[in-house]
C-alpha cells in the first residue's frame, strides 16, 4: 500500500522508514504512523508521525486521514529513529 498527500506526505508500507502501529484503547481503533516528509518540492526525506483513529476495513482511507488532519506525535527519547 502506497498513500500520498497533497502536502508531500509519503506512507510506502514497503519503505523502511514507514511504520504502521496501532492499537485499541476504550473500543476504538488507532493508528501511529510514520511517514516520509518529502517537502513541496518532492525532493528531501525527512521522517513524519501523526496519529488518529483508525479503522480496520479501510486502511488506506485511514492513513491518508491520519496524515492529512492527524495529531503529531514526536520521537521519544530512546524511541526507533
């Protein structure tokens, strides 16, 4: 699955630098994603994380909305680069 947004947002499922976690918390799905930041001009590659809910039975309409209007979630000390 490859997902793209207007703003540069790459989620590539087969690059390793775009992860896909999720999880369930009080009945509801959601999804932390890492993304490739290309930037207007398509040409850098700089990691992106958003979160949001996800839903099961469309994944890739879940992640486009994740990275499109998602909240951003930072690297953690220690955390996967």
């Amino acid at each position: 699955m490859r997902v793209e947004t207007f703003t540069g947002l790459v989620y590539d499922e087969a690059d390793p630098q775009c992860l896909c976690h999720l999880f369930t918390s009080q009945g509801k799905a959601y999804g932390f994603i890492q993304a490739i930041d290309t930037g207007f001009d398509g040409q850098q590659r700089y990691p992106a994380r958003y979160w949001g809910e996800y839903c099961h039975d469309a994944p890739e309409a879940s992640i486009h909305r994740i990275l499109s209007s998602g909240g951003k979630w930072p690297q953690l000390p220690g955390g996967e680069s």
